[in-house]
C-alpha cells in the first residue's frame, strides 16, 4: 500500500507542536508494518537544511499562479523516512518557522503556501507515473492539508481515496472568500456543502467535507467534536460524517522520549532505578534557578501559552502550590498576557516559581525527566503527548477529563492502577484539589513510587495506532479502487 502524507511540519525538520511529533513518528510506524510511505512537506529553509539523499528537482509548473512548484525526494535524516519537498522560495525560503512572519503573526499569504502544498499533493497523485511512484491513499493533515482532498474530489475520476487527519480543530484556515480562485478552487466549491464557513473559505472545512475518511486523534475527543461545545462551528457538518470519522490515539516515539535512553537528561532511569530520577530534579531546579531542595514537590509544564492549555489555570493554583512548599517549572511561549503573568509571578516568588520562554526541545526532555507531576489541565485536548512522555517518565501527569487526556490518563484516586490525577470542570478550584491530592500522595512515597511504576508500564508505541490508520486505508483500497466525485463506483 502506497500513502502520500501531506503536512505542514515534521520533526525532526520543523515542530511547532504535536503535529510535527506525529508526521516524524507515525510514518516509521507505518513502514514498520509494510506500508510505503512518503511525506510531502514544503521545503522550508530548515527542511533543507537537514534533508539527507536530496535528488534532482521536478517541475509541476505552476498551478495556482504564484511561481514555479517543483519536487524533491529526500529523506529524513536519522529514520530515512522518503520526503518529497515541495519547493518554492518564494513561498517557504522564510527562516522563521513554518506559520508566523517575524512580527508573530501569521503570513499573509499563508492560504497560498498551504494550498501550493496540497495543489503538489494533488499534482503528485495524478502525475504518480510521471514520479514513478502511484498512491493509493492521500493523507492530509489539519487545515494545512485540507485543500488536497478538495481537490481530488473535485476533479473527479480516477484518484486515490484521501483521509483527513484533525489534529486541533482550533485553527480552521479561514481566509477571506475573495481568495478562491487564488487558491485554485472553482465558485462551485462555495457553498454550505463544500468550503464556505460563515461566508469564508476554510480550509478545514474542505478537508471534513471532501475526505473519504476523517480521523480524529483521540476516540474520545472524535465524540467531542461533534457537540456544540467543541465543535467549532463545524460540529452539524463531522456530525453528518459520523460513519466516516474515528478517534485514533496517538503513540509516542518511544526512541526519542525514553528515559532508560535520553541523552537530553542528566541522569537515565528506569522503573527498576527510580531514585537516579532525583539527579534530573536537582539539575531541573538548578537550570530553572530553583532552589535545589529534594523534598519540595516540583510540577511542570511544557506547552503552548494559550488558554486551551489552561495555562491561567495554572496561574489559578500557583498559591496552592507556594502554600504547600511545592514549586514549578514552565517552559513554553504564546500568548504575551499568560507569559506576563507567569514571569511575574516567577519574580514575585523566585523560591517557588521560575519560567524559560521560549521553544526548548532538549529543556522539555529535562522538564519530564526532573518534575514531579506535570500538569496539563487543558480546556480542550486532542489528544496532547506531554502527558504521555510525562507518563514514560514516571512522572504522573495532573490532567483535565478531555479528549486524549481522558484516554491516557487513568485517575489515580478512584482507581488503585491508576496513572495520574484527572479533574473535570476546567476551574482554578478543581485543578486546586487535583494539585493538592497529588502533594499528599507524594509525600506518601511508598504510593508514590508505586504509582510511577504503573505510570512509566503504559504502552504508547505507535505499532497499535498505525494498525488503526491501516484498517482505515484498506476500507479505501479494498473495495473502492475507482471513486469519482467522493462516490464509490464499481470498476
Ligand atoms: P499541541 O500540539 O497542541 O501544542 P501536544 O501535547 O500534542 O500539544 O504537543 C506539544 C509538543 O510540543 C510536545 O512534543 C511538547 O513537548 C512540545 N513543546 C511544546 N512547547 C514546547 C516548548 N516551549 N519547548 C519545547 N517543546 C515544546
């Protein structure tokens, strides 16, 4: 089975976020198992930069009218995972990231890049022979890769089926309906049925209304979205694709985040060596400017500053915290009011709270390795991974009932195999108690090490999550080698 994913960023080239975790980790998994997978990503500078085995570039001309589109095959360095960049200077040559100008805020011409990279996907599933290389299934990621599907389907005849994975229903790719023909999307497309959001287009809305399949990444957050509270406008139209959408729980690249392994961390542990997880605490507190004390409890946080992560709940049980002698460890950027805040209250209380801004990928390996407890009190969670790593770290997570959360986390005061601390209400007040039961078991350290134990044994490999994608590729490839417009029809 041949599958083209198409997305926006991939560890270990660029990551913003889960997003680049799961295009770096899931296609390894799927070769695992026998499936040929090539991953289609716009070569930005960073991307070739690091690419390894670059051949020679091909044209695909010039589909939307913004410049010349060519392709590249590569590989991933390290996982030798086949790339095929999608290249155009103008459009990616930026240096700052995949999505934001230097001002912060996103590119203007953000539509475009995005839908150059699903016009290549496209391009590339017709023009497979040309390529040498024919998909049976396109695999398009967030709003990003949402055009590709669209496109397919809208062109009708022959084509490969096309899945659309939602990894954060948060950002919808809404852009002004002025820009359709820029995008290369007939008037046609403009409708309730199609792209049109609130008199928008959104490119989400093109992934979800014109996949075959859509998946979602956490069984309980593919419920989720099909109410009013999480659904983002978009709940009527996923509800009425409830047949053709699943939750798949995301794995966790075992390799890079293992603690009998990491070479991020000071000190490497496992279940069996616990006690060695108190050098990663003194080095935490130490690079954090916390005062090195073993017995303080020490919670962390490694996220987005934003309020889905709850990050003002955060804020919300700082006092909980200070009061009971604990401390806390953040690393993470965002929104510039929760930054302010947190560095204040890291100046106000430097024996208690200290903050590193910023994006980190070695101090986030620390950060799981040296806490105690790491929150993630999130409003909304696909599926979210730190409380995974969190979990292989022996290092329970405190988490909100939502989505992935609610599916990896067990919660340890009802249960005697649980794995963390789960609260309901997203409020100061229950985060609060989830806070305060986690200090009392810790200084229970008998329980406490029991319950790290039973964390640090849950499986997250991706092998069980890529036997999910897989059974969803073969209801496409199975029965329905021919569809024309989104419809199966009989060869
Ligand atoms: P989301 O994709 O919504 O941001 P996830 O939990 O799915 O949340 O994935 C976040 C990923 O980004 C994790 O790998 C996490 O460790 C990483 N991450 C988030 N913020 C930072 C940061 N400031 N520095 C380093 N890694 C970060």
């Amino acid at each position: 089975m041949k599958v083209l994913f198409a997305v926006s960023e991939m560890f270990p080239f660029v990551k913003t976020g889960g997003l680049g975790d799961v295009a770096g980790a899931l296609p390894v998994a799927l070769q695992n198992l026998g499936v040929d997978v090539r991953v289609l990503i716009p070569a930005y500078s960073e991307v070739l930069d690091k690419v390894v085995d670059l051949a020679p570039w091909v044209s695909l001309g010039d589909p939307l009218g913004a410049g010349e589109i060519r392709v590249a095959l590569g590989r991933v360095p390290g996982s030798g995972v086949p790339v095929w960049l999608v290249g155009s200077p103008a459009l990616y040559e930026r240096k700052t990231g995949p999505y934001l100008g230097p001002d912060g805020k996103d590119w203007p011409d953000n539509h475009v890049r995005f839908a150059a990279l699903s016009r290549a996907a496209a391009i590339i599933c017709d023009a497979g022979t040309v390529l040498g290389w024919q998909a049976d299934i396109l695999h398009s990621h967030d709003w990003q890769g949402g055009l590709g599907p669209a496109y397919l389907a809208l062109r009708g005849g022959r084509r490969p089926g096309t899945v659309h994975t939602i990894h954060n229903m948060a950002f919808a790719g809404i852009f002004p309906a002025t820009e359709l023909g820029a995008v290369g999307l007939p008037l046609e497309a403009f409708s309730i049925n199609g792209v049109e959001y609130h008199e928008k287009l959104s490119f989400l809305k093109a992934g979800i209304r014109y996949a075959d399949r859509l998946t979602t990444v956490s069984p309980t957050h593919a419920r989720e979205i099909m109410s009013k509270e999480f659904g983002f406008g978009f709940e009527g139209v996923l509800a009425s694709r409830e047949g053709h959408l699943k939750g798949i729980l995301n794995g966790i690249d075992g390799d890079i985040w293992n603690p009998r392994t990491d070479a991020l961390i000071e000190q490497t542990y496992d279940a069996r060596n616990l006690g060695k997880k108190a050098l990663n605490k003194a080095a935490l507190q130490k690079t954090f400017g916390l005062p090195i004390n073993p017995k303080a409890p020490l919670f962390g946080v490694v996220s987005r500053f934003t309020i889905q992560k709850g990050i003002d709940l955060v804020l919300e049980t700082l006092p909980r915290i200070i009061e009971q002698g604990g401390q806390l460890a953040v690393l993470g950027s965002g929104d510039a009011e929760l930054e302010d805040k947190l560095t204040k209250a890291a100046k106000d209380f430097p024996a208690h709270v200290a903050v590193r801004v910023g994006y980190d990928e070695p101090l986030s390996h620390l950060v799981q390795a040296g806490c105690d407890g790491f929150l993630v009190p999130s409003r909304f969670e696909p599926c979210g991974l730190t409380q995974m790593y969190a979990l292989r770290y022996g290092t329970p997570p405190i988490v909100r009932r939502t989505g992935g959360l609610a599916d990896s986390v067990i919660d340890v005061s009802n249960v005697a195999d649980g794995t963390g601390f789960v609260f309901e209400a997203a409020k100061g007040t229950e985060l609060n108690r989830a806070v305060t039961n986690a200090i009392k078991l810790y200084r229970r350290p008998g329980e406490w090490r029991a319950l790290q134990r039973r964390a640090m044994k849950q499986d997250f490999s991706w092998e069980k999550s890529a036997r999910d994608y897989i059974s969803v590729y073969s209801e496409l490839t199975d029965s329905a080698p021919i569809r024309a417009r989104g419809r199966r029809t009989k060869r």
